[in-house]
C-alpha cells in the first residue's frame, strides 16, 4: 500500500490566546508526530510512505487535492490539534475528493481527547489515539480485517454503523526502541525559526511526558510520568541530523533538565564527540543550577525557553506551578552568567489574577530581563485541570470544547478565564505586555547589538516592526 501522511494547513486556525503576529513570525517546524509514525511505518511494514507538509509548502486545498491526485495514496493520515480541526477536516474532505477509496486516518492530541466525537464526521475512517507509532504501524498490517483491528488498543474505527473504541494504549516505555523522525521525508532545507542563528533548523524530541501539576497543562495526553530516552540515542540523532546539514536543534521535550545526570550525560557526549550543533531547550527554573547551565553552554546550547508563568507568588500558587519568585530570578541571572539566551513564557488573566497583578506580570518581565518574552492569555485547554475547574466553578458555561469538537465552526471563541476580566481587558493587556516589554530603546539597542547575520536581522526587524504596530 502507499501511504501518505499530511501535516494540514494553517489557514483556518480559531482565535489563538497570543496576539497573530506572535504566531505568524515564529517560523515553520518540522511536524514531528508525524515524521515519528512515518519512520515506524518505513520499519516495521513494507509499505510506501510519504509525507506532505502542507503548512512549508504553501499549498491551497486545490493543491492539496491536486497533491493527493497525483500520489495516489491508499490511506492518508492526518494530524489533528485542536487549534487548526477546521484544516485538518478539510484537509481529509479534500483526501475524499481526490479518491473516494482513500482511508482517511486521524491522529494527534485533539482525536486523542475527542475521539467518539471526530469519529462521527464522515471524511474520517479511523483515530489513532495517544502515541500513535506502533498502533498506526499495526492497523496498517491488518487494515483489512476489523476482528483483529478490535484486539488493537488506541484505535476507533466504525463498523457495521457502529463505533468501535479500543481504549487506550499503554504508553511506550522504551523510547530507544523508535527510529528516529522521518527527516528524509521532509523538504527540511526549508524549516526555519525567528530565534535560530543556522540557516537549516529541526525539532526533537528526547523524552515524553512530565511529572509536575500545572493545572493549565494542554498535554495530559503524553502522561505524568517522565519517559527520557538514553543520552547515547539523543546523542545519535544529533550526529544524524548533522549528516543531513541540519545545524540547529529545537529540543521540545516540557522539561529537558527534569533527569540532571542524563542532561549532563547528553551535554558530555557532545563535547567527548566534537559534535558543532547549536540547541535550545525548555525547562523551569526549579530544576536548573549555574553548574548545570555552564556545562550547557559548553555543549553547544544557545537558548532556554523557562515557562515562568506570572510575576506574583499568589498566581502562581493557583497555577500549582510549584516554583517561586526567587528561583525564576535566579535562573534568569544564572543563564545570562553562562552566556546562554533566556525566552520567558508569561501568561495572563490566570484564575483570580486582577488587573493590578497583570501589571506586576509585566513589569516583572520587564526587570527580569530575559532575552525573549512570551505573553500569552491564560486559556482552559480541554482536558486539564483549569478547564474543568472552570466549568465546576461557572467561569466557562458550558462545555466549550467538545461542542467545537462536534461542530468546527470557523467563528468560535477560544475560551479564555474571564472572572474579573472581560476578553476584550484580556486582549488589550496582551497587546500592552507586548509593547511595553519590546518597544523600549535599550531593549531594541541590546536585540540589535545580537544579531550576527543579515537574515537573522531581517527576521527580528520585520517581527519587530509589526509589534510597533500593535
């Protein structure tokens, strides 16, 4: 069989919780996800596979059909977030049209929370739910028999006008045992960043899941226990990825440093091997230390992304993030001692969060410094803490999500926790962070002084222009 995994396009993505300049001058990324099923399915099956990345290559749903057409797949897979269900759906809707035979399978974190309710549209044939390699990799072996289909756990497929859910999978425990993303599948020559400094830039990925409590967490799907791949098998990516003439690495696991022995094991593997490879990664501030950040620096990485949250211990007491004024002060200073650049997440309008505390927020990001700030409003994503609580305590009123879920119409509203703010004070809080953390002169002098090629100055000039405009 041929099959064909799309990465849909980002055209009609609802209300975000960031202004859309934000999202628009970030850049484009590999999709992971899908290039990790792809490389299982090259493995372990001997069918054709391909992707298309619809969102790097710029393509309208004409040219996806055209696309389709022209590969004659026999099953195509998409991924599915939330955000952008109205282009996933289109996206199979255009897989129908360019073959009435095509299987059409869903996957990702939104089919994982809503699996009953996508099943239901009719372009859909089956969901993959949870991690989706090997569950994908299995319904392509026995995709034409839906007894042994039933004995496959993370699947939902229809079936004699019923629906048929398999449950969940366990999660997958040894991460070395997966190859590596299906790079070669990809046009990653074109994958690019605001933030990076090499021209060829890619994602990985070197553990799943997270052991902390955060109540806004919108990936509950990946689990709270903390899965990590060996420092040897990242270290191999790395080298790959090198071959490829691939210089730059975003690393995307939520809390990188959470194991330190293996962070300093990955970080003295590549010194030991000569690997020249810049990198970022995400963490918090609580689990971080200058000796940490130094061998970090050594090893090559450039930027640490710290989800700070607020600026008040009261927010963040509410937001059970677990750390405090004092360890994000220190972690930004300790990262700057060690040369490496700081992005600084922020979100605003948490559950009871006043005016007067979103102003704290602020200027706390602005005294804190950070080379980047995020700001974004705080948002009950489905399937956390925040939004269930908000439902019992009446700050959403009804069941937001799973009616998108039902019905994706292009003119939702992203719920956002207004108990003492309107969204229209959100959205002019938003705009005022932004604007008051970026449109400062020692903030632009500093930024310019930074920039080491005329492409990375063209990126930062032109997201900077729009913020003037906000």
């Amino acid at each position: 069989m041929k099959i064909l995994l799309i990465n849909p396009p980002a055209k009609n993505e609802i209300g975000s919780n960031t202004p859309p300049i934000v999202d628009e001058e970030q850049g484009v990324f590999p999709p992971l996800g899908i290039m990790y099923v792809a490389a299982h399915a090259e493995k372990h099956t001997n069918h054709q596979v391909e992707i298309l990345d619809t969102q790097v290559e710029q393509l309208s749903y004409l040219q996806i059909e055209q696309e389709i057409s022209r590969r004659k797949p026999d099953i195509v897979g998409i991924s599915v977030l939330t955000f952008g269900l109205i282009d996933s759906m289109l996206t199979a809707r255009s897989a129908k049209k360019a073959g009435r035979d095509i299987k059409v399978v869903m996957g990702g974190p939104h089919v994982s929370i809503y699996p009953e309710e996508t099943i239901t549209f009719p372009e859909v044939d089956y969901i993959v739910r949870g991690e989706g390699e090997v569950t994908f990799t299995e319904l392509l072996q026995n995709i034409d028999d839906k007894n042994r289909l039933r004995n496959i756990s993370g699947l939902v497929f229809k079936d004699n006008g019923g629906i048929v859910n398999t449950g969940l999978r366990d999660f997958i425990k040894d991460l070395d045992a997966l190859p590596y993303p299906a790079r070669h599948l990809t046009p990653y020559q074109k994958y690019r960043s605001l933030l990076a400094k090499e021209s060829y830039i890619t994602t990985m990925i070197t553990s799943r899941g997270c052991p902390f409590q955060c109540t806004y967490c919108n990936r509950p799907y990946m689990g709270k226990s903390c899965r990590t791949r060996s420092a040897n098998n990242v270290l191999d990516e790395m080298e790959e990825c090198l071959k490829m003439g691939i210089n730059e690495i975003a690393i995307y696991d939520d809390t990188f440093t959470v194991n330190r022995q293996r962070t300093l094991d990955i970080c003295d593997g590549i010194l030991s091997r000569g690997l020249k490879i810049r990198w970022d990664m995400r963490t918090r501030v609580d689990v971080i230390n200058k000796e940490l950040l130094t061998r970090l620096k050594e090893a090559g990485c450039e930027r640490i992304h710290y989800g700070i949250e607020a600026g008040t211990p009261e927010i963040l007491k509410a937001l059970k993030k677990g750390t405090t004024i004092e360890q994000i002060r220190n972690a930004i200073r300790w990262s700057k001692e060690a040369g490496i650049s700081t992005l600084a997440y922020f979100m605003l309008g948490s559950p009871g969060e006043t005016r007067e505390q979103i102003m704290q927020t602020i200027d706390f990001a602005r005294n804190l410094e950070p080379d980047f700030a995020h700001f974004s409003i705080t948002t009950p994503f489905p399937a956390t803490e925040l939004y269930q609580l908000g439902l019992e305590k009446g700050v959403i009123k009804e069941d937001y999500w799973r009616e998108f879920a039902r019905n994706p119409s292009p003119d939702f509203e992203t719920p956002y926790w207004q108990e003492n703010l309107t969204r229209e004070e959100l959205i002019e809080l938003i705009n005022l962070a932004y604007k008051k953390f970026y449109v400062r002169p020692k903030y632009i002098l500093k930024s310019a002084m930074k920039v080491r090629s005329l492409e990375e100055f063209k990126r930062k000039a032109k997201a900077g222009l729009r913020v003037f405009r906000m």
